[in-house]
C-alpha cells in the first residue's frame, strides 16, 4: 500500500477550497451585478362586493424595475401583477398610486412604474334581463324582404354598473350582413356589448335566424299590344288593337311586365282564310306571375290577302 505524504494532502485540500471560493465569487459577482428590466404587468381590479368599474383603466401597465441580476431575473419569471387594495373604496371617482408593494419586490429590488396613477369610478353593479335583438346591414335585392328576425335565447341577463344598465333596453347583435340575400338566413352571431364593464349570462355567439321572402303584389298593365298570327300571304287588322292586363305575383317580376320583359299576347289566326272573326287572345306571362283580369277578353279579327285593297 502506497504511502502519501502529509503535505500533498494538504495541498491538495487548499486548491479544492481554493477553487470552491472562486467560484462562489464568480456566482456572487454575476448574482450581485446590478440591471434593470421593463415588465409589463397586468392590471387586476378587485372592487368590494355589489361595486364594479365603471370605465376600467389600462389593462396593463409598464413597471422598470432594477437590482441584483439574480433578483430581477426571479421577479420576471414570477409575472407580477398590480393589484390596487380597493376593499374600503366607495362609489364615485377613484384615484390610485401605480407600482409592485415593497413587500412584493425581492431584495434590493426597486421598481417605478408608468403611468404613475389609475383612475377609474366604481358604480353600483346590478343585473338586468333583457330582450336580444337581431341587428342587420344592407337590405335584400329588390322584390324580397325580411319577414321575421329571431335570436336564441331571446333573452339574456346582463350583470354590470347601474348608470349603464338603466339605459339599455336590448342586447343587440352585432351587424349581419342581409346585401344580397334571398334565402333564410342562419348562423351566430356576437352580441354587441357596451365595453368591457358589462358582461352577459351567455357564452359565446348566440343563433340568429332570419326569414327572407319575396314581395307579392298585383299591377295593371294598360294598352298592351296585341300581336296577330296570320296565314302566309294576308294581312289582318285586330280590333281593339290593345289589351289591359291585372296580373298578380312577385314584385320583381311584376316590374319587368311593367318594363314589357317576359310578356307576349297574341291572337292566333293562322288557320283562318279571309273574313271577320271573333277570337281570344293568349297571353304569355312568366310562370310565378299570375292572370288575375284581362279588357278586353275577345278580339275581332279581319283577315284579307295582301294583293287586295284594306276593306272598308
């Protein structure tokens, strides 16, 4: 067995402690070394029961804060908030100092924050059920309409200050677009709330369902002209030469008729030879208009060959 000598244990004791001491120094001088930090801190209200913010303030404000490096770096990973004591505030205006609490900085630790004060006014907080109403944009295409407007759950019960509250009557959805639209309609919508303040007893969208239908009407169309089908080789004069139609249906569609677009009327005399007949006239109309009248309803037709003379 190897014998070793006193003083090589010795050294060897020294440099071990030696270099212990150097690296706890090292670490002191890193954790000691001072830096500062900018942390953004969320704001967090606590009202005393039955009180609420009226206008909440920032939701955030920037706190700079400096000291040892070991200390700001714990500080960061924490993720401070700032949390003003409001449990003796009263209603009406309330203005309070901004900042992380001594007690809630490490040590040698220091912090300012921006803005240096809040201000906000706490209101009494009260609930109210109300109806929900559908709110629209644009309007449907020319001959339709909406006939009905539904939201689900049609009432919903909002918690928030009283000074806001009293003034609503509804809760509104925010805008559905209807530019275009000619079918029903169906889908979520977010109700359209007042800020932050007020807050609702559902989650989410609501269902929202929206009837679209066309608009029926009836029109006159007056001195429509009559058109007479002939045999090859004559002519034909149709007495009275004009016809007065009531046709009832879509409102687009009527105003096309109106525009003489889709409309034809006819008599058919192309099986006759020459003479004086009584016939009726065909009119032709759109399939979702319909004949509700027509003056007059028989015509008299006069037929002659085209090289005679016009009878008189």
């Amino acid at each position: 067995m190897p014998l070793t000598h006193p003083k090589s244990d010795s050294r060897r004791w020294f440099h071990l402690a030696a270099l212990l001491a150097l690296t706890a120094a090292s670490f002191c001088v890193w954790a000691l070394y001072p830096v500062t930090a900018r942390i953004s801190a969320p704001v967090l209200l606590q009202p005393p029961p039955g009180l609420t913010a009226l206008d909440p303030p920032q939701s955030r404000i920037s706190v700079l804060v400096s000291g040892p490096r070991l200390m700001v770096r714990r500080l960061v990973a924490r993720r401070p908030a700032f949390s003003p004591d409001l449990s003796n505030a009263r209603e009406g205006v309330i203005t309070v100092h901004t900042g992380l609490t001594p007690g809630s900085l490490p040590w040698g630790v220091e912090a300012a924050a921006a803005p240096a004060t809040l201000k906000f006014t706490l209101d009494r907080e009260v609930q109210k059920e109300v109806p929900t109403v559908v709110r629209t944009a644009g309007q449907p295409p020319d001959g339709y309409t909406v006939t009905a407007a539904r939201a689900d759950p049609s009432l919903v019960l909002l918690v928030g200050p009283e000074s806001i509250l009293s003034r609503l009557e509804t809760a509104p959805t925010r805008p559905v677009s209807l530019e275009g639209r000619t079918t029903d309609l169906r889908e979520k919508a977010a109700l359209d709330l007042p800020g932050p303040a007020v807050s609702v007893s559902v989650s989410g969208p609501v269902d929202v369902e929206i009837t679209i239908q066309r608009i029926m009407g009836e029109t006159v169309l007056s001195g429509v002209p009559v058109e007479v089908l002939v045999p090859e080789g004559f002519r034909a004069r149709v007495q009275p030469p004009a016809i007065g139609l009531t046709v009832k249906g879509p409102v687009d569609v009527l105003n096309a008729l109106a525009r003489g677009e889709g409309l034809k009327v006819r008599v058919d005399a192309s099986d006759l030879a020459r003479g004086v007949y009584v016939r009726r006239a065909v009119i032709e109309l759109p399939l979702e208009a319909v004949l509700a009248g027509s003056d007059p309803e028989v015509f008299s037709v006069e037929i002659w060959k085209e090289q005679q003379m016009l009878p008189e």
